[in-house]
C-alpha cells in the first residue's frame, strides 16, 4: 500500500476549490463593500482599516475556530462584512467575513482593522494527517500545503484573476508551540508587521 492514500496534487484540487468556490466570491466588489462599511468611519473606529483581504497560511495547517482564542489581549472581533450571493442551489446564501482589531504586541498603539480569513483547505490537510484516514505523512502534508499556496498564487497572477488578486493578501507563518500548547510567534506583530510592508 502506498505511504499516502490520497491521490496527486490534492493541495492543487483544494486551491482552485477555494477559488472558486470562496474567493471569487467574496474578493469581487470587496475594496467597495470596505470602503462602505462602518469600520471605515473615524468617530466610531480609530484604528485604520486595511484595504485587502488577509489570508493566514499557518504551517502546521491547523486553522483555530478564532483568532481571539490563543490572544485576547491582541485580536478582538469587531463585526462582519456580509456579502450575499446565489450559489449552487442557495439562494441568497450569506457570506460573512469577519473583522478584527489587531494591536501590536511591541506598540500597543498601533492598531489595525482587518478582514482576515484562515485557509480553511489548509485546515482539511491537518485533518487528512491527524485522523489516519488518508494516511498522509507530515511531509506529505507541507507538499500539499507548498502546491497549495503556489497554486492560489498563480491563479490570483493569471490575467484573468488579477483585479481580485489586487484585494487579497497572503501571510504565511510558522505557529510553533510549546509542549503546553503555548504559542510560541506573536501572529498579532506578524500581522502588523505586514500590514505595514504592504
């Protein structure tokens, strides 16, 4: 039998998936959807709202159910940007992206609003290794993970793609921890740290 049950360049499947079936959807009209929401008025937010989409690639592939959970002191959710759209059979099906203040843990007074997302396919790889069902290998699981993010990459480059490519930004981490389940990298400074070189 070989090492891994699942077939080849499933990270490649799960990124014209996401595509598709996520991006697309959200990414079209999202700068405007930003510019009109209520996260971009001054007397009610003082902290600047970032313009794109920002999508967390941790490497451990593990996406938590929310930021705030590892670093409340850090993330704190402030809303949604809904969007609605017909899809596969749903009419009028409801999209939610979720908004965060990130503070910087090094300088409490740089704050930003952000729309962040974690690739949730990434999330299907860590459960592909974790339950044995696949039997995919740890390495096995950061090739996928690495055809994945190239994959997204491409596509958002591709001329037909390009404009939405302009509302989405990729961060990609390394989420040590400790053997208590600590975290081990501060994602809030990460993020800022983007932020700012983007």
């Amino acid at each position: 039998m070989a090492p891994d049950r699942v077939g080849l360049d499933v990270g490649a499947g799960l990124a014209w998936s996401y595509y598709y079936g996520f991006l697309h959807l959200i990414l079209k009209g999202m700068k405007s959807r930003i510019s009109e929401s209520e996260f971009n008025d001054a007397t009610k937010y003082s902290s600047k709202m970032y313009s794109k989409v920002l999508v967390l690639l941790p490497e451990s592939c593990f996406c938590p159910s929310t930021l705030t959970e590892d670093d409340p002191d850090h993330f704190k959710h402030v809303g949604f940007i809904p969007f609605r759209a017909n899809r596969a059979g749903n009419v009028a099906r409801d999209y939610k992206s979720s908004v965060y203040e990130v503070t910087n843990p090094d300088k409490p007074t740089e704050k930003y609003l952000v729309i962040i997302e974690l690739a949730t396919p990434l999330m299907s790889l860590y459960e592909m290794h974790i339950d044995g069902l696949a039997e995919l290998s740890e390495e096995r699981k950061q090739t996928e993970r690495t055809k994945f993010i190239e994959t997204l990459q491409f596509i958002l480059q591709h001329p037909k793609a390009a404009e939405l490519g302009k509302s989405i930004s990729f961060l990609s981490y390394k989420d040590t921890r400790t053997a208590d389940n600590k975290p081990q990298y501060k994602l809030a400074k990460l993020i800022c740290d983007h932020i700012r070189e983007n």
